[in-house]
C-alpha cells in the first residue's frame, strides 16, 4: 500500500509541473504572432500577383501595339482576337514565302552551271564555301575583298 501512495502523489506532483508549464495568455500570443504573420505572407503574395498581372498586362498590351504596327493599316479597327488571328496568317504567309525562297536558293546552289561560274570568279563552289566555317567564311571574304579590290 505504500508504494501505491508513493506512486499516486508521484503522479499528481508530475501533473501538477506538466500543468504548471502551461500559460493561457502566452499561448494565445503566440497564436496570434502566428497569425499575424501569415496574414503579412498573404499580403505580400497577394502584392506580388498584383505586381505580375499588371507587368503581363503591360507586356500584353505591347505585343498588341507591335503587331497591329507590323500588320499597318490592316489592323485599324480589328479586336485584339482578330488583330492576332491576321498576325498568325501573316507570320505563316511570311514563313511559307521564306521556305521556297531557300528551296530556290537550294536549287540554284547545286545547279552545276552556277557553281562553275563561282568557281571560275572565286575559286571555290558554293558547296565548298557553305562547307566552310563562320570563321573560315570570313577569312576567304576578307581575301576575296582584297583580291578584288573591293572597299577601294
């Protein structure tokens, strides 16, 4: 019976200290700390998708001006919808012409009459000259220009 009365007042002077730790008002400050700082987070993220829907706008808007000045006077009076649509089969149109531009000037490359001319005037074919490098390039145009006295 002595040890279950040792073991009872142990055990109410243990609660007594976990119970004691506890304080009311410091807990509900901290709580309150707590949400403080989150609604300040809130703000500052809320500020921050502000801040990016008005630079996106900004950015928006002058891709807008950009193509309704490229398009001229075809977008005068156009909705932004059809201001786009006009811009995307204008960037097409411009993208088909501009592939059989090279493809003409593939062909006119491997034309073996062309490239005896250029070899004839130059020394090289086009073969040789599209082979070389950037750098390569413009060591033989810069012997080419003296040569031919070219900038004189």
């Amino acid at each position: 019976m002595r040890i279950l009365t040792v073991l009872v007042l142990s055990l109410f002077i243990g609660v007594s200290y976990v119970s004691a730790d506890y304080d009311a008002a410091l807990e509900a400050e901290e709580a309150a700390a707590r949400a403080a700082a989150a609604r300040v987070d809130q703000e500052r993220k809320a500020e921050a998708g502000r801040m990016m829907a008005e630079i996106k706008a900004k950015q928006d808007a002058e891709v807008m001006a950009d193509k309704r000045k490229h398009l001229g006077s075809a977008a005068v009076g156009k909705s932004d919808a059809e201001v786009n649509r006009l811009y995307d089969e204008k960037v097409k149109a411009d993208t088909a012409e501009a592939a059989i531009a090279t493809k003409d000037a593939q062909q006119k490359m491997s034309d073996p009459g062309v490239n005896a001319q250029m070899k004839a005037a130059t020394g090289k074919s086009m073969q040789e000259i599209m082979s070389m490098s950037p750098a390569e390039q413009e060591a033989w145009a810069a012997e080419m220009e003296k040569n031919m006295g070219a900038g004189e």
